[in-house]
C-alpha cells in the first residue's frame, strides 16, 4: 500500500493560478493512473484505499450501502482528515432498488443559533478577508455529519451501528502511513500550526510536517468513534466531544465563535425531496437546496440539451458550449439559491425546459456573450431577496456505492476549506463552513438570501448525482471542488451520456469550465491549446490547476464499473 501512494509526483500550485483568480479548493499534489475495476455483485469507489477498503468489508459481511458508506467515511475521517468527517456535514443520495425510489439527507451544517448576518464584517462594516474569516471559531458551523448518518442506518442500514466503527477505531489505534498528498498538504498549509493540538498531531516538534510513510495514530479519534460506536450520534451532539467542541470554538484566541451546547444538541439532519430531470434518454437526480448543485447541474444540462453535442470530448465546440452553459447556469445560482428554509427559491422554475430553452437560445456557437445575466424563471416574481456570490473552497470528498442489492449511495461529504477552521478537538477537525455564507447581508436593499442567520444552513455546491436509463440504475457520482464541483459532475455526465466513454475515461478528461467568471482550462492538459481560439471568440481565459475528485460507479453487461479520479489518492473496488 505504501508503495502504491509514494507513486504520486508532487504539483505545486503556481502563483500564477492564483494571480489570475482562482485558487484551487485544496490543491494538488500529483496525478496517477487512473483506478478503475469491475464488480459482479457491487463496488465502492472513495478518495482514499483505506476507507473504500472498510466499505468494501461491509458489503461482503452482507450490509447494505449505507452501511459501507459510514465506515468509509469513518476512515476517510482519519486519513483524510483535510477533506470530511464528523467535524463537518454532508449530502447524500440513497437509491432502494426494492422501492425504485430515491432520497435524499440533508447533512448540512448549520449556523449557531447566536450568529448574525453581519458575523463576518468588520469594526467598519467591511466583509473580512477570506483566511481572516476561516481561521478560529467564528467559521464553525454545527457539525450535521453524524446526525444524518444515523438517519441513513435507521432507515437503511443492516448492519450493528456499532459494527460499522470497527475499521476506522482498528486504523487509529495502529496507525496508518502518511500518503504524499497529506503530507504535501501539511507542508504547505499556513494556518494549522496555529492550532495547538493539530500542531502536534501533525507536526513535529521542529515544525515539519510528518513525513511520507510515517506511521501517524490517532488514540483521541479512536475514543470518540468508540463512544459514538456505543452510544450512537446522542454521545457527538450531547457527551464530553460536544463540550470539547463548544469550548475549542469559544476561547479561540483568532476569531471566537458563539456556538452553545444547545445549538448542538438541537441539531437535526433533514430528508428532503430529491430533485430529478430528463436529459437526453436519461433521468437524472441530485441535491435540492441549499444544495446549488442539483439544480444548477440540471439547469446546465438543460441547455445543452438543445444542442448536438456529438462525440467531441476536447474540443474547442463542446468546451465553449459547456462553459457558457455553465455561465447562465451560475448566474442563476448567484442570484436565487440559499437555504429554502428561509428564503423562497423558484426551483420549479429553474428547471423548467421551456425557461431553458430560452436561456440556451443566448448561446451563440461561435462567439460567447459578453455578460451571462440572470433570467426570470417563472416563479422569480415571489423573490423577495437579493443574490450574491459567496467564497467557496470546499475541501471535500465523495464516495460512490453499489451494493449486492442494487442499493445504491451517492454521498458528497466536506469540513470545506482545506483542514477546515483548522481548529482541531479530539483528533478530528472543525469545519469552516459558515464562510459558505455572503459576507455581505445586504444587497440593493434587500436581504441577501445566502446571508448568515442563527439556524441557517450555507448554500453549497456538492452534487452527489444518480444516473437511471430504462433498466434502473446507470451511474452514480460526484466529487469535491467547491463551486467547480457542478462543471466537473457536468462534464462527466456529458462525457458519459453524449460522448458514450466509460467511466474512467470520463473522469479523466482534462477539467474545463466557468463558475460564472473567466473559462477556466486545465493545466498541463490539451485543453491548452484550446486557449488562443477561444480567446478569438470572446472568452476570458485562464489555464489554471483544476484539481478534482470524481468517484463514479457505471453499470456494464455483467454488473458494475468503479473508478476513482487520477487527481487524488482513491480507489475502487468491486466483488
């Protein structure tokens, strides 16, 4: 295994990524070949061998997804710890092949009770820089992640919640070997030294990171997981770790956050109605709100489903295609999407195909717009508040499941910045997930619908996706990104439904596409060459790194194709 992770070369993300815009969710360090593998029966493809090992070991003790989906996200906690885990929140998809149905839960984080919309203002009323924002308690948001895996199992799971810890409590308590990439991380992180307790986990005593193949251990993790183990979710959000919590975010020195005992013990994890469209012969299904990611997905495929997109991965029509799709479909999202909760969002109507269809007829195929404006869907007319954009760096993962069953689960999974608040509380990290939020609560004189408010959950831009054709189940995915995530899911699915290639070549592809801003090409891929010529016809274009994490199963002939994105350390596995 040790050797197999040393394979990744080292990526340096350049200065000038950064000068041109845009920097990277959590940056990269290296690429492989790419993981891909069959299954007969089912498969498990996640961000790191570890943790799809442990969901692989559920499925063939007979449990279901959701079951393999906890103990691999138990595992990724620990040995993946920049990315997810019980210190953050999650979406997740839930197929039941019995049911023909689909769910979904809503794991988000929420803001403390205590928190209002000018959290994240200065003294004179100015938003605050981003890393100024992130780093301490304010950006903490109440963990949802747990709250909704045990949601999950109650409804689905068949294995003892308690069975489902074993793998991640063996792990911690004999220890794993740093990969490159965590260790890449480490090095050049500038905020998690300032953490004391992640200080010493990750460090040592002269500073450096733990190097490559060291043997790190986590006994404080195994601890918690044992207690949850025994006592379910009740002993994260009532016990000793929900005080730990509540005084880490209270007495940060940088930035103190509000948080109370009550806010987590008031925590609840929601099922809502998942949101599904047609797109060629095929359904598709993804996240409602606060999520952005189902319906901007939707909305980008709904335009393109209006053109021949034929077989030309690469090229400089499908590339300009896409990314003006991506530019209204983002435009939109700025403007609309927050928590449904607490401001009206027309999500009929942005997935309306005749609203689409208009939208789409303001692509031109050789030359791009100069500004891409939001439209009016029908139902824009009860919107009482106003759009903005908000900073997005999720560090994140996602794990794609099959099981013997047919069940399937798509789970997107993030403490969303790199190491999150970097504020580490009994061998896990804290999430940053408030600064998901606007900063700034007003706009034009109205309120800003993605504004902070106590309770509120931050819109973000996961997407775990279900692909369904005449036969049932074709293909689930997802991947981590921040706001890129819905280009990068958008790309697959085009690369798996107009251009007919496999799952591993489609997560493959060099990344492409806008968030709204400048086109935005991959770096050290072909896509470069693309640059002049799209420049020629209008675009704005920046060669960047674009660093992914596509876990994605596909169904075959004979039973399942499971890949894990070359970008990352992932794996799948199939029986």
């Amino acid at each position: 295994m040790l050797k197999w992770l040393l394979l990744f070369s080292v990526l340096l993300v350049s200065s000038a990524a950064q000068a041109e815009g845009f920097v990277p969710p959590e940056r990269s360090s290296g690429r492989t070949q790419v993981s891909e593998t069959s299954g007969r029966h089912g498969m498990v493809s996640a961000a790191n061998p570890y943790a799809a090992r442990a969901g692989m070991l559920m499925l063939e003790k007979g449990g279901d997804a959701a079951d393999a989906a906890i103990a691999a996200q138990m595992v990724l906690n620990l040995v993946e710890p920049q990315s997810s885990g019980i210190g953050g929140g999650a979406f997740l998809l839930y197929y039941s092949e019995k049911d023909g149905k689909v769910v979904s839960f809503d794991g988000r984080e929420t803001a403390p009770a205590a928190d209002s919309p000018d959290l994240f203002l200065d003294s004179k009323g100015e938003p605050l820089k981003f890393y100024d924002a992130v780093v301490g308690g304010r950006s903490v948001g109440v963990p949802g992640d747990l709250r909704m895996l045990e949601m999950v199992h109650r409804k689905y799971g068949k294995l003892p919640w308690s069975e489902l810890f074993s793998p991640a409590i063996e792990l911690c308590e004999k220890g794993f070997p740093v990969s490159l990439r965590l260790h890449s991380l480490l090095q050049r992180d500038k905020y998690l030294k300032l953490n004391v307790n992640a200080r010493t986990y990750f460090y040592h005593e002269d500073g450096s990171p733990r190097s490559v193949g060291e043997v790190l251990r986590n006994p404080a993790l195994a601890e918690v997981f044992r207690q949850i183990a025994k006592g379910g979710a009740d002993a994260f959000y009532n016990g000793k770790t929900a005080k730990d919590i509540v005084h880490a975010v209270r007495s940060q020195k940088r930035n103190p956050g509000y948080m109370t005992l009550a806010d987590l013990s008031g925590y609840h994890a929601l099922e809502r109605e998942p949101l599904c469209g047609n797109y060629r012969a095929y359904k598709i299904c993804g996240m409602p709100p606060p999520s952005s990611g189902g319906v901007t997905v939707l909305q980008i495929l709904g335009m393109l489903s209006n053109f021949d997109m034929g077989p030309k991965p690469e090229s400089q029509e499908s590339v300009h295609l896409m990314a003006e799709a991506e530019r209204l479909a983002f435009a939109d999202r700025d403007r609309y999407l927050a928590d449904p909760d607490f401001f009206f969002i027309p999500v009929a109507g942005m997935i309306d195909s005749s609203y689409l269809k208009r939208r789409a007829s303001l692509v031109r195929k050789n030359e791009a717009m100069e500004t891409a404006w939001p439209g009016n869907p029908p139902g824009s007319e009860r919107v009482k508040s106003a759009g903005s954009t908000a900073l997005e760096f999720h560090s994140t993962s996602h794990i794609s499941i099959v099981d013997r069953d047919g069940n399937a689960v798509s789970m997107t999974t993030s403490i969303e910045n790199g190491f999150g608040s970097r504020v580490m509380v009994d061998g896990f990290l804290l999430n940053n997930e408030l600064t998901d939020f606007s900063f700034l609560p007003e706009k034009d004189g109205k309120p800003v619908a993605n504004r902070v408010e106590g309770g509120k959950r931050p819109r973000s831009s996961m997407s775990p996706t279900f692909v369904f054709d005449e036969n049932g189940l074709y293909a689930v995915l997802g991947s981590p990104g921040g706001p890129f995530i819905i280009d990068i899911v958008a790309k697959t699915l085009v690369a798996l439904l107009d251009w007919h290639l496999s799952m591993a070549e489609s997560l493959s592809l060099p990344n492409f596409g806008s968030i709204g801003g400048p086109l935005l090409l991959e770096r050290g891929t072909s896509l470069e060459a693309l640059q002049a010529p799209l420049e020629k016809i209008g675009h704005e274009v920046s060669v960047v790194d674009l660093n992914s994490g596509v876990h994605g199963v596909e169904r075959n002939g004979s039973g399942w194709e499971g890949a894990a994105d070359p970008r990352r350390e992932g794996i799948a596995i199939g029986y």
